[in-house]
C-alpha cells in the first residue's frame, strides 16, 4: 500500500473511475484509487446499475455531460468487449398532456444539440415490436441513447489509469483523514496512512458518512430503487445478443425497461420513495459475497438468465442492495404489462433493491468542499452522467475551471438549510417522486416552507401575495390585493395567456408591470445574496476578482462582471464602495459568496462576511420614487446630490438606512437596506407615505418583465461561465486597461478574435406568444440557438426573448423562428432595450 500520493480517490465506481481516467489523461500521475469492496464490482450503486442512458435533460450541462458519457462509453472497450450499445431509446405518451411535453424534450434536444424526434405510436412499435402501440399515443425517439456496461467502463478506464501511473487498491476502507491548516493532508485507510494533498470523495451513498469524517458536508440521501428481471419472454427465444431493443420509459406510469438477452429488466420509480440514512447502511465487512465472481463475470452485477437461479437471486447480498419488497413492485409490473403485454406471461427470474442517490434538486454536487481545502466532492451521480462528471471534476481540479458551466452541480450552490437532514430528506423524496412528472418549470416545492421570510412577509401576507419560493426565501410574486390595479388597467387589453405560459402566472403582474412604469410600486429585495467585503486588501482584491474599474470614491456603485480564467462570465455583481475599504458586493447566490471566499487572501487582509440574514432591502422604484422618499428623509434625494449608480447612507425616518441608487427595472428609484430589526418600521413608513401616491406592493412576475423590457441580463438564464461578457452584452464592463484582473488574458484574446455569437433581442410576430425559455430557435433549417429569457413587455405591448444567435443572425431584422411545443413562432431580432434605450427615466 502505498504512504504517499498527489491525489486520493476514494471510490472506484463509475464516478471514481472516470475522475481517474479523464485526470491521467490531463497528465496527473501518482493518483491512488481506493474501494472498501472489491475491484471491479464494489459493491456500490454502479455494480447493479441496468445501465440505460437517456441523455434529454432540461439542464444543458446535464445533457452535455450525458451526450459526453455516450461518446466516451462508446469508445470504450475491455477486452474486445463494448461498453454501451447504442441502441437507441422511446419515451412513450400514454396521456395527451405527456405527448405535449414530448415535444417541449425534444425541444430541449434540439437547444443542446441532441438528436430526436417524436415518432407516431406504429412507428415506436416498428422500433420496438413487443410495444402495444394502440395503449400510446406517440413517443419521443433518441437514437443516440442506448445502454451502458457500468461495471465493464470502470475497468477500461481503470486500466487507462494504471497504465498512466494511477494505482488502484480494493478492500481498502477509509476510516478518517488528517487536516492541518484548513487543508486535508491525509487518508487513513484500514490498509494504513496515505499522505495527501488533495482527495476526491466519490463515495456515492456512503458520501455523506465519510465526508462527515473529514466535516465536509454532501447533502444527499440514500434512496431505495427497485428493478426486475423477468423469465424468459417467449418472443425473444433464440436471441443471444445482449441488447437490440431501444430502452424504454413510461413515464406516466414511472417505469422503465431495457431488453436482457431473452428476459426483459424493469424498474419502477412508482412506489413511494423509501429513503436510507447514510448510517443504516451495512458496512461493508458484513458484505461476504459468493457471486463477487458472478457479478463481475456477468458484468453488470444484474445476473445473466441462464448463469443464475431464481434461488441464488434471493440470497443476493450487497451492502448497496436492501431486501426487495414485492408488494412496491405489483401495481408497477401490471401498468408495465399494459404496455408491454407479453410482460403477462413472464415472472421475476431476479429481483433487486439497489440503493443509489437523490440531492434537494436531483442534481451532482461537484467541487471542492467550501470549508476544507484540498477536499473534492463528485457525488450523487448517475451512470448516465458519470463520464461527463468525471472529465469536468478533473478540469476542475486541474485547471481552477471546467469546460462547461457547473453552475447546476456546483457544491457551493446551496444555502446553509440544504445541508440539514430535515431538507435533504424532504427535498431528496421529492426528487425521487417526481422524477418521471411533467414539471412546469415554475411549479413550487410544497415543504418544507416557509423557511426563510422577510420582514415584510406579515404585511405581504396580508395584502395576499402569492410567495414562489426561492433559495429558501418566500418571495411573493404578485398580489391578489393589486386586483383593484388590474381592474384600472389596461392590461385586459393585452391578449390572453394560454396553457403553460398561463400557469404559475396572474395578470395581475401585468398591472403591476405597468403600475411600477407609470406610479411606484416597492419591491421586497431581502432575498438578493449580498456580502461585506472589508479590510485593508479588499480594494485590491475586488480588482482582481471583477473586470470592472472599482477604484472609485466613496459612495460609488459598480455594475461588473466577475470572470474565470477561461473568461467566462461566473456572475454579474453590484458593488458599492461604502467606505475607504469597505464594500458591499449584490450577487446570485451562495456560490458567489464560496468564489469571493476561496480567492480570499488567507493573510486576514480581507474579510467576506454575508450579509444577507439580518438584513432587508425594499426597492422602491417609478417615476413618483422621489416624492415618496424624500419627504420621510432629512437627505436629499435630489439628482444632483443623489445621481444614479451612487450609495449614501440616510435616514428614512428613524431608520438607518444605506440607499443605493440602480434600479433593475429602470425606473427612478432606489434600493434601500437597513438591519432587519429595523424592516418592518422600513416597510410601514414606506407604505403609508406611498399610499396618496397610488404605490402598491409589486412581485417577481413584473419584476422580470420589467427588467427583461430594459435588457438587463439574468445570471445563469442570459449568461453564464460560457459566455464572455463581450458575448453577452456586457463588453462595457470589461475594463482591460484597470490592470490585470482574473479571465483579463481570456478575454484579450477573446476580443482579438471578434464574436461568432452575441445575446440578442427576439419579438415574436404574434404577441399572443409567450414561451417560456430554453426553446430552439431556428434559422434556414437549422437550429442556431435557444431562448435563454422570455417574456411579454407590457409596457412595449410585445412578446419577445432572448437568447445567443450567431453573428451574421445578430443584426436588428433578421428573421429566426422559435419552436415552441413543436410548433414554430416567427420572429426578428430588434435593437435592444426595448424600453427606454437611453436610460433616461433612471437619471430623471
Ligand atoms: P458507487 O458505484 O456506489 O461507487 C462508490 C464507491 O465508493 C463504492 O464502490 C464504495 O464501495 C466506495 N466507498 C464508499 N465508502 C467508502 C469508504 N469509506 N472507503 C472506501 N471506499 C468507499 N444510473 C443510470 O444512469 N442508469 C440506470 O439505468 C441506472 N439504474 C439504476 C438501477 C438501480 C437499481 C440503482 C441502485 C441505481 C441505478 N442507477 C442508474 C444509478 C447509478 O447506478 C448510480 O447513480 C451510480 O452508479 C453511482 O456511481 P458512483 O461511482 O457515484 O457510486
């Protein structure tokens, strides 16, 4: 065994195994890998994967790494041996509501460069001829997707890595680690003390329990997942190939199946979901397996029909596996059998009970742990995704950034509540349960809520806001009260919204779009993630971090893009010079504050503290702004005291406050923040003095209008880290000249070689229109990109999106077309903002 190493892996599952391979092709050498079982068949939740990949996903970087996988899968091979079958696959629509939604993945295909088609029920079943095509009503065809061997990809890319310097031990449990200085330095193994610098947990359920011994955190939960292999079908006698048949899911029934040999596999997601604590999982030494062989040998660990019997099924035996429970499989198998009938004639020839992993979003959680350096996660992974998991935690760890944006698996994504057992129970069932729904992309999560309010919410509550939840917070999102406004408004002149643009939505946001224009309305900002950067370095380190001039006096704003080293832009933020060197930094999200934190000197020069809990913001925004405030105030909120992007503090009232003059809706106005003590007192001063104004309270539906009208972009949605800021509109922010800067190089060179794509405006032709986002958008034939943001302006009476085309698409006029539901909506790119180009009304 081995004392020293560059890296410890632990795991030598798909996701260990692919971190392995894609960091000796980067040229790391000196990696060991470590399981508790044995190699190759651990014992984990890879060993017992059926294998099928379907790779549409409505997460671009999720389908890429699944699009990546296959590829990767299918260039693999062990011992002449293919790692997957391309075989195809058919979702098929047993309710006209799932044909519908067929056609919203195939769209999602097609924004992500994935191939498919929705096909008629005749044609699914001349793909699949044990199909009863008169029980469905069409399916979505992916030709790409196709079948995995988990257990025989592990060993090709194993052995990739040992013939690379990777070393590779089995039966080796971690017991614990050694940290020194906020670093991990050591893994301690039943086979002894390995010396370290940096480890990368890939432990799939048992994440949680062996990042605890290092104090790392991996929200995630063990759940229980049951599958099936039946008898031998009578229409499959005679075949001796392992897979021909396209994979199948019926997702209005939660189940899916793939063709073994003879037999058909079955599982279900259907029953309800039976979550494991990571603590109640045997260990391994419990684990003495007589099939280790079989297992291996029949690779995946699912026996083959003719090497095994029914009764050496039963006394399967795996610290992954939990006692499978026929009475969650009976209502499954019959609705499967509806479908597939020849499923009538056949019974279990073997059963399992394998566990596998659900985070609170159903996404991986991938990076390096916030709170110990040196400590990598790549955990709640499916086979689906674990090449692609693998290649971007190695460019991760490699280089500081990963070819594709990360943000959806980013360990630094969630607030602090996501990592406490209660949420990641709650939210992990949900995740299962839902795994198969149709899902607007709107629909909110019923529990646990409320967790996170405002100091408003009293008050919001009473006027009937309708709250959305978001990172915990409850936000409201438009007010029943505000049907008064509506019925004063001219938005019952506007078209109605129809089928998925009409739900999670209320026209009475289109009166407060249009209030907010014409009067004032306050928006509760609370939720918007904000920090303190302070300290003697932190001028200096905010210049590193932005690519923004913010050497600026005191009470200055600056709007700034912060980069990656590839240039890509990793947020936008705000920050507000307060003092000499203290500075408030408005972002998107706990990762940013991670970001700010990791890049942090460790010299104590600088201190990033959230600010975020304690204290609340009420944007008070409309061409009445002025007179609502500056009477409360002994400030002067004049222009020329007060212009636009600068901060002062001032009282409102009695209340201290810091006010801060931007506004994301482009109105007059400002953003105002005071100690959440003080809220409510904020609030009720506010509101009574914007009564004889006609203010209401306004939500996020308008809010997004608003914005979307003034062309300001949204983190995550219209940018992200692969897109540079000249890309995304955003060039003004880049100050090449302010010194050097993180991404400063990239985006040199970006700028030299000019733009083969741009974020652009799109107006649909029918503003009965509205799409929702991640829609294809098509030129001459051929897709050319997709709808990053929607919306219908109210105040410019136009439904318009949008999203990255081409140079040569990206002029005002040009013609695109978005495909939406399958059906194609003309459109033409238009010069941007809509609303108020030159920004007057935020200077008035
Ligand atoms: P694992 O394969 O579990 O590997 C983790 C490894 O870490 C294990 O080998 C374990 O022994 C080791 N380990 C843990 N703790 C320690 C320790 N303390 N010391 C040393 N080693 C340790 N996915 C798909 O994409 N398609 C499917 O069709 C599919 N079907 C599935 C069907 C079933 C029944 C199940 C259970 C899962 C299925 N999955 C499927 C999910 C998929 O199998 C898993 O998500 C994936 O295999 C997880 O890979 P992993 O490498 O993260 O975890």
């Amino acid at each position: 065994m081995q004392t020293h190493a560059r890296l410890v892996i632990i795991g030598a599952g798909i996701v260990g195994c692919s971190a392995a391979y894609h960091l000796a092709r980067l040229g790391w050498r000196d990696i060991v890998v470590i399981d508790q079982g044995p190699l190759f068949a651990t014992g984990g939740s890879t060993s017992h994967a059926p294998g099928l990949v379907f790779q549409t996903n409505g997460s671009q970087t999720m389908c890429r790494m699944a699009q990546y996988a296959v590829k990767l899968y299918g260039e693999l091979s062990l011992d002449d041996q293919p790692c997957f079958y391309p075989v195809g696959s058919l979702e098929v629509a047993y309710t006209p509501e799932r044909l519908r939604d067929l056609h919203r993945r195939r769209g999602w295909g097609r924004s992500w460069g994935l191939h498919s088609d929705v096909i008629g029920p005749a044609e699914a079943r001349a793909q699949l001829p044990l199909l009863d095509d008169s029980k469905i009503l069409g399916a979505l065809a992916v030709p790409g997707d196709g079948i995995a061997k988990a257990v025989r990809a592990c060993e090709a890319m194993a052995r990739f890595a040992q013939a690379h310097g990777a070393s590779f031990y089995g039966r080796t449990p971690v017991t614990g680690f050694e940290t020194a200085g906020g670093r991990v330095t050591a893994v301690l193994t039943g086979q002894g003390r390995i010396a370290t610098e940096q480890v990368l947990l890939c432990g799939g359920i048992w994440g949680p329990k062996v990042g605890r011994l290092a104090g790392v955190s991996v929200p995630l939960t063990p759940c229980q997942h049951q599958y099936v292999r039946t008898t031998p079908l009578r229409e499959l006698l005679g075949e001796t190939r392992e897979v021909v048949h396209p994979i199948l899911r019926h997702q209005d029934k939660a189940m899916y199946a793939r063709q073994v040999g003879n037999s058909y596999g079955v599982g279900s997601y259907q029953h309800t979901p039976l979550l494991v604590c990571p603590d109640d999982i045997r260990p391994h030494e419990t684990w003495v397996s007589a099939t280790e062989i079989t297992e291996k040998d029949n690779n995946n660990a699912f026996p083959q029909p003719s090497a095994i019997s029914v009764a050496s099924v039963a006394t399967w035996d795996m610290p992954s596996v939990m006692p499978f429970t026929p009475e969650h499989f009976d209502g499954p198998w019959q609705d499967m059998a509806e479908i597939l009938p020849t499923l009538r004639g056949a019974d279990f020839a073997a059963t399992m009970n394998g566990m596998f992993s659900f985070t609170p979003d159903g996404n991986p959680v991938v990076g390096e742990a916030p709170n110990l350096r040196g400590f990598w996660v790549a955990e709640a992974v499916w086979v689906t995704h674990g090449g692609g998991v693998g290649k971007a935690v190695a460019e991760l760890m490699a280089t500081g950034s990963a070819e594709w944006d990360m943000r959806d698996c980013d360990i630094d994504r969630f607030e602090p509540h996501a990592h406490s057992a209660p949420y990641v129970l709650a939210r992990g069932w949900t995740q299962y349960d839902e795994v198969y729904d149709i899902l607007h992309p709107l629909q909110q999560m019923e529990q646990p809520r409320p967790l996170r309010t405002s100091p408003f919410y009293a008050r919001q509550q009473a006027l009937g806001a309708v709250f959305f939840e978001g990172r915990g917070w409850e936000r409201p999102q438009w007010f029943e009260s505000n049907v008064e406004t509506l019925k004063r408004s001219n938005v019952q002149t506007f078209n109605p919204r129809l089928g998925w643009a009409a739900r999670c939505w209320s026209p009475i946001a289109g009166a407060e779009h249009l209030a907010t224009r014409e009067h004032i309305a306050l928006y509760d900002m609370t939720p918007l993630t904000r920090c303190e950067v302070a300290g003697p370095g932190a001028l200096a380190f905010l210049q590193h971090l932005t690519t923004n001039q913010l050497e600026k006096p005191a009470g200055s704003v600056v709007y700034t893009c912060m980069c990656d080293e590839r240039g890509g832009v990793r947020s936008d933020v705000t920050v507000t010079r307060l003092a000499e060197s203290e500075f408030q930094v408005a972002c998107n999200g706990p990762a940013d504050i991670a970001w700010l934190r990791r890049h942090a000197p460790e010299d104590g020069r600088v201190l990033v503290r959230e600010t975020t809990p304690g204290t609340c913001c009420v944007g008070v925004w409309g061409p009445r702004a002025r007179e609502l405030v500056q009477p409360l105030s002994g400030d002067d909120f004049s222009n020329e005291t007060f212009p636009y992007f600068t901060a002062r503090r001032v009282y409102i009232g009695e209340v201290p406050c810091m006010a801060q003059r931007v506004s994301y809706v482009g109105e007059l106005g400002w953003e105002i923040y005071t100690s959440a003590d003080y809220g409510l007192r904020l609030w009720d001063l506010l509101w009574a003095a914007g009564q004889p104004l006609g203010a209401i309270a306004a939500g996020r539906t308008a809010f997004d209008a608003l914005r979307l009208e003034k062309g300001y972009r949204l983190w995550g949605a219209d940018m992200h880290a692969e897109h540079t800021p000249y890309e995304a509109g955003l060039g003004f922010t880049v100050k090449l000249d302010k010194g050097d800067f993180l991404g400063r190089d990239a985006l040199i060179r970006a700028k030299e070689r000019g733009l083969s794509r741009k974020l652009c405006c799109m107006v649909l032709d029918d503003s009965a229109h509205v799409v929702l986002g991640k829609e294809p958008i098509w030129a001459d034939g051929q897709v050319v990109g997709y709808v990053s943001s929607a919306t219908y302006g109210y105040s410019v009476g136009k439904s318009f999106a949008y999203g990255y085309l081409p140079i040569e698409l990206a002029s005002a006029g040009a013609r695109v077309e978005i495909e939406y539901f399958g059906e194609c909506y003309g459109a033409t790119v238009a010069r941007e903002p809509l609303f108020d180009p030159h920004g007057a009304r935020l200077r008035s």
